[in-house]
C-alpha cells in the first residue's frame, strides 16, 4: 500500500495514479506480453538502466548516518511497462541477486552488480506475473496487491518464498525455481483479527526470525492497524500458530516492511507522508531477547531521513552478509508506476 494519508484525505496514490495512467497510456506494448485485463501473461526478460546515487542532496562527503554506513544506490529505470511498484525485496546470502515483488501483482528477479561494495547494474533480469492456487491468473487488483517478501526456505534456485498480500488478506508460500516464481502451494493460517485489518493497510511486512529459540517462526505486521491503542499489530508464527505482536506507533509512521537479522532480531522499515512534509523514511532495530508472543516492542532507530536525502516510497528492506561478515541492509521503492515525480531507488548501507 502506497498512500500515507490519512483515511477521508486526498490519497497520494489517487493524484499520482492519475498522471502515471498518463504516462503510461501512450506506450506501445506487444500484445504477446499481456493476459487478462492487461496483466502481464508469462515471464519475460528486461532491461534494467541504472544510475548511480549520493545519499546526501547537498553532496556532503559523508558516508556514516546515524547507524548506516552508506554503499553505494542507484536509480532504476526501464522500458518494460510493468517494470515499478516494487513493495518487497530479498537478497541471495551472497547478495548478488535479488527478488522483488510488485503491488501490480508482478515479480522481478535480477542479478546485483558491484563497483568495490557499491551496486552499480542490475543485469539478467526477468520480470513475471503473480499466480493465484493451481496457477491461475489474478486479474482483478484486489487479488494480486503483493506487499511483502521473505526467503522461507532454500535458495533463489529452489527454495520458497513467503509473500504477503493486502486488501485480500493472505500470506502464500510459493516455490522458486531457477530464479523463477511459481504459483503458490497454499496459504498461512492467519488469526481472526487480520481480517478486520483495513483493506489497503494490511500485511506489508513479512520475515522471519534468523537465529535464536525462536528462529524459523514468521513475523508479520500490518501497514496500519492501530485501533487507538498506540501500537501497530502483528503476529509471530510459533510451530505454525499465529500470535499477536506489537510495535509502538512513533511519531504516526506507517510500517513498509520488516527483515530479519542474523542475531535473530529484527530491521523494521517505516514511512511517512504529508503534503506539508513531504516523504520520510525510518529504520527500527528490535532487540531478538525482546521478541516473544504477546510482546509490546519498540526498538532504537537506527536512521531517520526526510527529503534532504535521496529517498522516496521506501517499501522494500532486505539484509544480507558480504564477503567480510558485515551485515548488509538494501532498501527498494516504489514508484507508483509515475516516473513524472517518483522514482525507483535501489539503497545499500553497512549496519554499524
């Protein structure tokens, strides 16, 4: 989910899907590429351009904000039209390949290419449709808004993936080959109150606990889903059985995504927005020994950043080890389908 205002407002997805429909209306696009309603039919390979990022707009020489080290970004670009809404990434162990995963109910499978530690190109990617059970298309919006993404289990190769989905609620597990999403096996159960979640706030965080009594048990959190309470809502998987779990709402920011260190804590990426204030994104560290069923969480920011940095819709956090053992955390936005005032930005940072 995309738009951080307040319900009755003005959505920011409403103004900006309107000039993206624009944008995106007078290009050709080959009629073998599209399935039902325009949804993208089969996997295909693109394109991708990239343009390296500074950090810091006002070109400070720095590279150390709050506890990030900054790597290397880049702005992604490409001429394949479901290229964008990226909501959800993870990175291979070794952090040469990445998943991503749309709210249009696409995926994007990429290799990472680097200039010392900085990424410089993404290289041999292939861009593919969500599949509902038994492989059928979702060609409705409500059934294919994928928010969340997690590696359960294997590799980019064969293993499977956890992706969560907002207005229809849900969290499938769905196998991965040869770098490939296929169509999804079943579903977690989830506890009752998700589904009284709202339909575009829902699950957009997904992971899983690394290390530690708890390691293998899913996390998930919604977007918003307060209830006045002060805290955002979650659930922890233990041996398949959803609890609740919560993380203090700080300053009215809404979740976006979540990713799981190797201690066995847990990275939490958040976002706000307001006309007034424009666009920010924060990073939260849980401790793993405060992570349990029915815990009320709150964790330390490790970073904030607002609009004097090279941001923009950050909805995707992901964390991998490199080649000396330092933990590595990529972030990736969503554009909203409107390159006429956002972008796709792909971030890297060494956790201090």
């Amino acid at each position: 989910m995309t738009s951080p205002i307040r319900a009755g407002a003005l959505t920011r997805r409403a103004l900006l899907g309107g000039l993206a429909a624009s944008a995106w209306g007078a290009r050709p696009l080959a009629q073998e590429e599209t399935g039902l309603n325009g949804v993208l039919a089969k996997p295909q390979t693109i394109k991708i351009k990239a343009r390296p990022l500074p950090f810091f707009r006002s070109g400070a020489d720095t590279h150390h904000f709050g506890g990030l080290k900054y790597r290397g970004g880049l702005v992604l670009t490409s001429p394949a039209k479901y290229f964008g809404g990226w909501s959800g990434l993870v990175m291979e162990p070794s952090g040469k390949r990445l998943v991503s995963i749309s709210d249009e109910g696409s995926w994007l499978a990429a290799s990472v290419e680097y200039a010392e530690e900085a990424p410089s190109a993404l290289v041999r990617a292939t861009i593919g449709p969500l599949l509902g059970l038994g492989g059928r298309p979702l060609p409705e919006k409500a059934d294919r808004d994928a928010e969340s993404l997690a590696l359960l289990e294997g590799t980019f190769q064969h293993g499977t993936l956890l992706i969560g989905f907002e207005r229809k609620h849900r969290i499938g597990r769905f196998p991965i080959r040869e770098g490939e999403v296929m169509a999804p096996t079943d579903y977690l159960r989830l506890p009752t109150e998700a589904g009284r979640m709202p339909a575009n706030q829902g699950l957009e965080a997904v992971t899983l606990i690394e290390a530690g009594p708890l390691r293998g048990s899913v996390v998930a959190f919604a977007e918003r889903y307060t209830r006045g309470s002060g805290y955002h809502t979650g659930w922890i998987w233990v041996a398949g059985a959803p609890q609740r779990l919560q993380l203090r709402d700080i300053g009215g920011f809404n979740i976006t995504d979540a990713a799981g260190l190797p201690d066995g804590g847990l990275l939490v990426l958040e976002r706000y927005f307001r006309w007034s204030e424009g666009v920010k994104m924060r990073i939260r560290r849980v401790a793993a020994r405060d992570i349990r069923p029915g815990a009320r969480l709150t964790g330390n920011v490790v970073f904030e950043a607002d609009q004097s940095y090279e941001i923009d819709n950050m909805e995707g956090i992901a964390v991998h080890q490199d080649a000396r053992d330092e933990t590595v955390v990529s972030l990736i936005s969503d554009d909203n389908f409107n390159p006429l005032l956002q972008r796709t930005v792909f971030l890297q940072f060494t956790l201090l």
